[in-house]
C-alpha cells in the first residue's frame, strides 16, 4: 500500500509517495508547491481554506492515489517536550498524561491535537520514565487534512517516522 510524505511550510509544500515493491521502497511520485499567498500559520480563516485547498489541488495535479499520509508541520507550529514521570503502565500513563500536558503545553488542551510516547528509563532519576510530548494547534490540522489517515509529526523527524511507518 501506498503512502505519501507530506512536508507542509509556511509558504509551501513538498511531498512523496512511497510503496514497496518486493521488500524494496519505490518513489513513486513527488512534487513541490509554492506560492507567497497561503500561510499555514494564519489565523484568518479564508486564508486556510486557501492553503487547504492548495493542497486538495496538489494532490490531485500530482495524481498521488493513496489518502494515507505522514504529515510533517513547521517546528514553529508544535510544541514538542520530553517530561519526566514516575514509571507507570501505558494505561496509567494514558489517563495521567493530561495532567502532565496542562503543565507543559502553552495552550488550552481542548484547542490542540496532543500526542505522547513513551522513551525510556531515566537513567539518572531512578524510579522515572521519560515521555515525549507533541501538541499542535486543533486549527492547524483540521483545516488541511482530509486526506485520510494522517500521522502528526515533526518536520526534522519526518524521514524517521515516515520510515518507521512503511518498515524500512
């Protein structure tokens, strides 16, 4: 199956689709697109539904054929924190992370889209784990992604979690 890589900037965006092909990794297709007019990062509504629909036509223009995708916002759009907790279940570090975010995140949590993972053992604080924190705007992704399936991340992380999710 298909996947794209879409890695979105203030002004412009780029992306590839990959599938594999006898346990090789193909590029099928690729694109780039600029233009001075949209911005992601504006907060005047008509001016995301410009970018939104840049991309819709992109995606079409390219003839990308799968909706999956991993998506890669601009750093200035994410908050993004390693925290420190004590070690615990992943069904108790699910229900206490909301908690721990409302401390680390710099929004309401109800206007962002917020993900965790769990790293590993602080090897300096015995007794404590170390758990990344993603937030971004509600706003930000709502407005540009109905392309299906869609993973958050980080634009200098994209190459690691774009391949992680197509098991280079």
């Amino acid at each position: 199956m298909p996947i794209i890589g879409l890695d979105l900037g203030r002004h412009n965006f780029r992306a590839v689709e990959i599938e594999k092909e006898k346990g090789k990794n193909i590029l099928v297709r690729y694109g780039y697109y600029e233009n001075p007019k949209i911005n992601i990062d504006s907060n005047v509504k008509e001016e995301t539904h410009q970018y939104s629909a840049a991309i819709k036509q992109f995606i079409v223009d390219t003839g990308f054929t799968t909706s999956q995708a991993i998506v890669a916002l601009p750093e200035g759009l994410v908050f993004m924190r390693v925290i420190k907790t004590p070690i615990m279940n992943e069904k108790d570090l699910r229900n206490s992370i909301q908690f721990e975010a409302e401390q680390y995140i710099p929004l309401p949590l109800k206007e962002v889209n917020l993900s965790y993972q769990q790293l590993d053992v602080d090897l300096v604080e015995k007794g404590k784990m170390n758990v990344q924190l993603v937030a971004s705007k509600k706003t930000t992704l709502t407005f540009s992604f109905n392309l299906g399936k869609s993973i958050l991340s980080v634009t200098h992380s994209l190459l690691f979690n774009f391949s992680s999710s197509i098991n280079l």
